[in-house]
C-alpha cells in the first residue's frame, strides 16, 4: 500500500475524461469511488491536494454507492416476494375457507344410518307415475353434543326410484362439519339447494355460513340409463352415480 504521490494526481488530472475523486468535492468524491477503485486498490490515499484529511479505502468493505444499491435491491426483492406470497395466499383460498367458492364432484355411497340419530328429513321431490315414484330428501343426522366447539350434525343427500320391476337408490354425504343446519330446497329440475352454519376450522370459536348448490341431474340420466340396460328383468341396484356440490363460504355474524 502507498500513498498517492502528487506526480500521480498531475498525470491522472491530464487526461479530462477521468478526473482523480481526489480533486472533486465530497458529494462528487463519495459517487465516483467506485468507478476509481480498480486504480487505487493497492494504494492508500494520502493527503489531498484540497487539504483535507487523508481517506483510507478499505477493499474488504463495498464502497458506499455499491452498499446503497445493494439495500436498494434487496429491499424492492423482498417486498416483491412478500407480496407474490400475500397474494398468492390471498387467491388461492381453500375449499370451504370463508369467501371461496368451490365445486366437487361426490360419488354415491353405501351410507349406514342408526334411527336414533334422525334430526330431520326434508323431502324436495316426491312424484309418482304409471306405478312407479321418485323422491329426494335431505337428511340431517344428530351426531350428539361435546364439550367442546364440535360439529354437531352430518347432511346427506338421498334419491330413489321405485317400481314393481326395480328399486333403486344413491346416497351422498354432502357435509359432517355442520353446526346447524338452515334449510333445504329445490332451486329446479334437478337442482338443490341447502344453508348450514358450520365451524370456520381457520378461526379460533368462528363460524360460517355455507351454501351448497346441488345439481343432481347427472343422476336422472344414469337412472334412465340403468333402466334402458336392464330391459324387461328387474333392476333393483345402487346406482353408480354422482352428484355436482358448489360450495360457497361466507362469514357467519352469529351461530
């Protein structure tokens, strides 16, 4: 390391597209340190031909515009991810999460009920032609109280067609979270609609409220098709169907 000598400074002023930071001022100085730091980096800066006090670069240090630029960086990165994260997380919310609308499919299941748990039954369809009958009904089972915030009640949904010639049936769990259950309907052919108040398992003791548009008619056309298939035997059977839930969440202001 060696001072900069005067006859250094002279044969670097010659040349005016390179002015030595040495000879500028001290905001200009502090803005083109780095710009000179490849010719000064085994030299140390000895006294200035302005008088002022020597300065000393330190080459394990980044000078001071590389350090601004550095935090400048570093901060517009982070508050990029930040809010890549924050948004990503706020559009994409869970099914069931309050404010989300979500659908899915349910398949017809084998579905054990004890009598003794029967709440309610809502029957939205009930129609009888030529020696046969139709129905759907909602049906709300009573899984019993706790000590704790626990779901309460369990909704299925049951559809069957009954004739001399075959019976058949299918059976969707539609929810087992249910704190209270509001009501049942039906919107039109093929189309249920049912309102409960469930736990909000994203808050501590919250609760919402839970729509569930049904459309059903995919299990019409695979009962007309299940007849057609068995022809003039006898077509008693669970059907192989399914059933379309959208399911939309809001927040509940009480239970």
């Amino acid at each position: 390391m060696f001072p900069v000598t005067k006859k250094d400074a002279n044969l670097r002023a010659a040349n005016n597209s390179l002015t030595p930071f040495y000879l500028r001022n001290r905001k200009q100085r502090k803005t083109t340190m780095s710009y000179h730091l490849h010719y000064y980096s085994q030299r140390c800066i000895g006294p200035q031909l302005t008088g002022e006090a020597p300065i000393i670069l330190n080459l394990n240090r980044p000078v001071r515009v590389e350090r601004v630029f550095m935090k400048i960086t570093n901060t517009i990165v982070t508050f990029a991810l930040i809010t890549a994260t924050s948004l990503a997380f706020a559009n994409n919310k869970g099914p069931g999460d309050v404010g989300s609308v979500a659908s899915q499919t349910i398949d017809a299941s084998e579905i054990s009920v004890a009598p003794s748990d029967i709440d309610q039954v809502v029957r939205l369809v009930d129609t009888k032609s030529n020696g046969s009958q139709k129905k759907v009904q909602v049906l709300v089972l009573d899984k019993g109280m706790s000590t704790d915030v626990s779901p309460r009640y369990e909704i299925y949904l049951g559809y069957s067609s009954l004739a001399e010639m075959g019976n058949r049936a299918a059976n969707f769990k539609i929810s087992d979270l249910v704190w209270s259950f509001k009501s049942a309907s039906r919107i039109s052919a093929g189309i249920y609609e049912i309102k409960t108040v469930e736990i909000d398992e994203n808050a501590d003791f919250g609760f919402k409220n839970v729509t569930y548009l049904i459309d059903a008619t995919k299990m019409f056309s695979d009962d007309k098709a299940a007849v057609a298939k068995c022809g003039d035997d006898f077509c008693d059977q669970s059907l192989k169907t399914s059933i379309l839930v959208k399911k939309t969440a809001t927040k509940a202001t009480q239970k």
